[in-house]
C-alpha cells in the first residue's frame, strides 16, 4: 500500500494512504478552527481591557492565529494531541477559580475541536464524538448541580498552599485600597497588639487607609491634604495650613475631652505594637488623639480615645475660657464638611453602569434612607470569604452585587461607599482590623489586651457625621455591628424597603447558587433562560466583541479558501510521487465522477473503449498501455521505471484536465478542492 511521502512533516490522511498516525483534511480544518475560534473568545479574559475597539480586534485576530498555528502544529505535524486534550480540559474546570468567564458558544466550539482532534477519518466521527460528548455533559453537569461545593474543594486546596508558603503576606491588603477579586485565606497569625487601660464595650475600629477616588477595582489614597489647602484659602488663614491641619486631626477627641456632659468616663488609652515590627502603616483609633509621649518604632504606639457611645459634643458649650477655639473648630468642621461634598462625592459612573442606574431608578433622600436602601440591596448579597475570581476586564463591584452576588468585607463596603456617594452623601472606604470588644482578656497590672490575627482584618464604609466626624458604618454581614448602626440612625427606615431589594429581574439567589437539595431540576429552565439573557446583555455592553467578533470571522472566512489551496497543492505534490497503482486507481475513480455507469477493475477487454468514450482526450490505445504497466507492477517481478511512471502520470494529467474543462463551476470546485483530481 502506498506511503505518504510528507508523512514525516505534515500527518494528514488522503485517500488511499495507509499511515496510522494521519489526520483526515476536513477533521483537521473543523478541529482547528473551532479551537481556534473558541480560545479567541475566552483567552481575551486574561488581557486588560483596552478600550478600543481596533485594539480589541486585532487582540482577538492575533489570539485566533495563535490558537490556530499552535493547534495545527500539535495535530498535524507533530501528531502530539494530549497536551492539547489535557489543557482544555483542565481550563474548563479551573475557569471559575481562574477568574475566567467561558460561555457556551466557546465551550461548544472547544468542545468539537477536541471531538476532531484524535486521528478518526471523517465519516467515522460519530463513535468517538458521542462518547466524548456523553463524558462532557456527564461532567459539566455534575459540577453545575452543584457548582459551590465542587469548587469549595478546590478554594480549600488552594487555602492550604496559600497559607502554608505565602502567609507572611497576609497583613499586607489590609493597609491598602485594592479591593480583592479574588478568595480571601487568612493565616490566623497574630498581626497586632493591643493594650487597652479599660475594656472596650463595643467593637474597636483601628484605621489604616482611607481611600478617596475609585478608580476600579482600587481605591485611591484620601488626599485631605488638598483640602486642607482649600480651607486655608476659603478661611483666608494660608499662613496657618499646619494650624488648620493639627485642629482637624485633634478636633473630635477634644471637643468631647472638653464639652461632654457629666458621667462621660475619661478618655481610653490605647498602646499598639506591630509583631512583625513594621511601621510602614499605623492603626488608628476614631475619635482619638495621638499620645506623642508613648511612642517609639520599637515598642509601638499609643493614642488617647473614646468609644462611640462615649461621644456627646456640644458645639454651644458656653465657657468663655473654651470660647475661642471653639469658634476655630466650628469653622474648621463647616469649611470642611463644604469640602468633602464635592472630594468624596465623585463616582466613576463608566466603571459602574449598573449600579449607577438602580440609584438612578430610586431617588432617595436623607442619609436613614440611603442608609436602608444600601442594606436592602446589600442582602441579596451573601457572605463568603471564597467567592472565586472576578473575571478579567469585570469591574469587581458589579460583578459583586448584579451577577455573583458573592463575597466579603471589601466587596460590601465598595458597594456601600459607591451608592453613598450616589445620592450624594459624602464617604469613603477604609481598611483597617474591626476587634470585637469580648477578643480583649484582662492582665495581672489592670489592662486589657487583644491580640489580633489576620482574620480580623477588615473593611468598612465611613461617612462624616457633624458631631463625630467619619464614623464607621458597619455593611458587612459577618460584622459585630447591627445593620445601619451609626449615632441617631432611625430603625424605622429599613422598614421602607424589603430584606433584600430586586436588583435585577431573574436574579440567582445564593442558595440556588449552592446547588441546593431540589432546586437543581427545577431550575434548569430558568438556568438557560437567565443564559441566554445574559448572554444577549453581555454582547450589548460589549461593543468591542463585534469588531473583535467581526475580524475573527472575516479572518476566518479568508482562512478557508487558503486552506483547501494548501491541501490541493500538497495533494498534487504526493500524485507526482505516487506508485502507478494508486494513480490507476485514481483514474478509475476519475471517470466515476466524470460520468462513466459501469463498473469496471480496469482488467476487462472493453475497458479501454469505454474509459475512451468517456475521456477521448486519452485514446484507447494509451489507455491499453496504461493497463499494462499497471499489471506489469501489480503481478510482475519488474517495477515500472522511471518512463512508465512518467507515462501514467501524464495520461492521467491529460485526462483530469479534459474534465475539469467540462465541468460546471461547482463541480470544478468540489473536483479540484474536495475529491482533489486535479
């Protein structure tokens, strides 16, 4: 039987060819575009988003080339298909963990590259293809019953290799604004320790950052700095900028120090010391005051400070010997609660489309009233420190509150902070550790001391309050505090709005996420309904992916006329190098497809007159002599030499030129491009 003289460089299948390691043609372009094409929607995830649509394209078109080359050279010329096998499928159950949103349009198309990526000819792909898609569905819908508890097993792996070779970590997110899109695995190390000269009664918030403008997944620095410039010029004391700066910093703790009504207990001191020993970022206390005399890098840091409850201003204390910083701290707290209305009220709305449109949908006024509402739309939320990843280009926020529905500390109170600023109130977000007030066990010398792990880093939205300044507002689920709990907020206002807001229609809530006993059956037609929406949704907001979308298919269209060119001209290259049987064969099948009934071996006497009346470009005797160098090689001890190869070669050139020049232009197009005659 004939070998394939490129099997050596490209394993492909042609008819007739007898190599065990080859790729039938059409098996080969189907595997190679659908991978191609899937891995072109789904490998995007992992690039940030470029904002143009040019760009986007000709991501889209160099990942689809790429796709396409490395696929072609595992199939077709190297003929090793298990990487391929293997990184596909472990793509498809890492995605989620990944941070990686795949659809079905690109699961499908993976999915049939793989079915025709084995070495199967192509009429016989329905065995294999079955059993492969019955393995898949069988998989995918074992983790989609039951998705969380599926990937619960892979958060705790991964918790485990987190804490085990990267814990020394873990006290860094807590001084900054990043606002994780990823699972949350505390080491339980002790981070801090803090010694209290009462216990607390209620949970103490030590602050670290504060973070000003949202810029997507981050939160930028507070820069009240540049506030403080504006003060001094609207005060018109430019000359006292470090003046208005040390009464801002002191004014709360000296106010209440001062004003407070009687049975206000003395001010708690607080002393903080950092085990690791690192002072980059220091915690402080609300409504404190830093205690210069008790600090040193070596031992830590101490602050005088009230408790919230503690906290009971009088701004028309009436003792002339306090009058006169008074009335500086009135116009310091008036000029810059003017200030942050503007600073701390700013919303990158781009970033945030949805959210900014359900505030939008439902003006409210009054901070008990936003404060309802933020609650209210927060429980359709719930807690978990493993939620997955955000998917790449996916504002964190959103992907937070209108799709997963899933997170912890920095999820809630970037939502909450964001919606604040919405209706105009201003807030910010904080970071910091929430030590809940029974964590503080008394010592033989009359303190108090907690000592505080990783997993009570925390964050939280602040908002300015006239007599405390920013003050915390617990958000957060898992929180110590009750829901809405700031100074004189009214109870009565969460009874305006449901426990949890309908943020969208159809939404999934978390237990349905779970995969709960029941709910699995039930919801599979809202699961593909709520698919296909989304879906539609996506592509709408999406604009980038039709131009990307776009130039893959033109590409891709372009890509197959190359492609079926590039197999003619390898097909016509092994005819040259074919042995003489194979060409007889083939010109026997020649005169099949131009028109000839009978069936013929090429043995029989009136074969040559008939093979004549069919073809007359070649006359009987040529075809006679045809015959006998094919016998001649089949039963005879002598192979054709090299002017007998090139004889039978020529009659059938002649002969596949005569009928392509008869043919119709479909039917040219199938003999040269598809049964490869000519």
């Amino acid at each position: 039987m004939f070998q394939n003289p490129l099997h050596k460089y490209l394993k492909i299948h042609w008819p007739g060819d007898s190599s065990r390691t080859c790729q039938d043609p059409r098996a080969a372009l189907i595997s190679i575009l659908s991978g191609a094409l899937g891995w072109s929607i789904v490998l995007p995830e992992f690039f940030p988003d470029q904002g143009s649509s040019w760009i986007a394209a000709g991501t889209g078109i160099a990942l689809f080339v790429g796709a396409a080359l490395v696929i072609f050279l595992m199939k077709c010329v190297f003929c090793i298909r298990w990487p391929l096998y293997f990184i596909t499928c472990a793509f498809f159950l890492t995605a989620p963990v990944l941070g990686i949103s795949i659809g079905i349009l690109p699961i499908l198309l993976l999915l049939i590259s793989l079915i025709f990526l084995g070495p199967i000819r192509f009429e016989k792909i329905w065995l294999p293809a079955g059993i492969f898609v019955l393995v898949f569905l069988l998989a995918f819908g074992a983790v989609w019953a039951a998705p969380q508890a599926f990937y619960q097993r892979v958060y705790d792996a991964e918790g485990f290799v987190y804490r085990t070779f990267f814990a020394q970590r873990a006290s860094a997110p807590i001084a900054s604004g990043h606002v994780s899109g990823e699972n949350n695995y505390p080491s339980g190390d002790v981070q801090i320790e803090v010694t209290v000269s009462r216990r607390p009664e209620e949970t103490m918030y030590l602050k670290a950052f504060s973070g000003g403008d949202y810029v997507g997944g981050q939160w930028e620095s507070a820069d009240d700095e540049a506030l403080f410039v504006n003060m001094s010029h609207t005060l018109e004391w430019e000359e006292w900028l470090d003046w208005i700066r040390g009464l801002y910093a002191n004014m709360y703790y000296v106010m209440n120090d001062q004003t407070a009504g009687e049975g206000t207990p003395e001010a708690m001191q607080l002393h903080i010391r950092h085990l690791d020993g690192d002072y980059s970022a220091w915690y402080t206390p609300y409504y404190g005051f830093w205690d210069l005399r008790r600090n040193n890098y070596e031992e830590g840091y101490a602050f005088n400070a009230f408790q919230q409850s503690e906290m009971d201003i009088h701004w028309d204390y009436a003792d002339p010997i306090f009058q006169g910083e008074l009335d500086w701290y009135i116009q310091v707290r008036d000029t810059y609660m003017d200030e942050i209305q503007t600073a701390y009220t700013h919303v990158p709305e781009d970033l945030v489309p949805r959210l900014a449109q359900l505030c939008r949908d439902h003006p409210l006024e009054g901070t008990d009233a936003v404060t309802a509402f933020i609650f209210s739309v927060l429980d359709n939320a719930a807690y978990t420190r493993t939620p997955g990843r955000t998917p790449q280009n996916t504002d964190v926020v959103e992907y937070f509150l209108f799709d997963h529905q899933r997170g912890y500390c920095v999820h809630f109170a970037s939502a909450a902070v964001l919606m604040y600023r919405m209706y105009g109130i201003p807030a910010r977000y904080a970071t910091g550790y929430a030590i809940p007030d029974e964590n503080f066990i008394l010592q033989e010398d009359g303190t108090w001391k907690a000592y505080v792990t990783d997993e009570y880093a925390h964050a939280w939205p602040e908002i300015f309050l006239p007599d405390y300044g920013w003050t915390p507002v617990e958000v957060t689920p898992s929180g110590s505090e009750a829901p809405g709990y700031y100074p004189g907020f009214n109870m009565s206002a969460l009874n305006e709005f449901p426990e949890a807001f309908p943020i969208f229609e159809n939404s999934q809530s978390a237990e349905a996420m779970d995969g709960g006993s029941g709910e699995t059956a039930a919801s599979a037609g809202r699961f593909l309904s709520d698919l296909a929406k989304q879906l539609i949704k996506y592509l709408k907001d999406h604009e980038q992916l039709w131009w990307a979308g776009g130039a893959i298919l033109a590409e891709t269209v372009a890509m197959i006329p190359v492609f079926f060119i590039l197999v003619r001209f390898l097909a016509r290259k092994r005819l040259e190098q074919s042995r003489v049987e194979l060409l007889f064969s083939k010109y026997i099948r020649l005169l099949y497809f131009a028109g000839l009934e009978e069936v013929f071996t090429g043995q029989e006497e009136d074969f040559p007159e008939k093979a004549f009346q069919q073809i007359p470009a070649v006359s009987s005797q040529e075809v006679k002599e045809v015959v006998s160098i094919v016998s001649q090689a089949a039963f005879g001890k002598k192979m054709p030499d090299a002017g007998q190869q090139e004889y039978v070669l020529a009659i059938y050139r002649r002969s596949a030129a005569w009928v392509d020049g008869q043919l119709s232009r479909p039917r040219r197009w199938v003999f040269r491009y598809i049964r490869h005659f000519w």
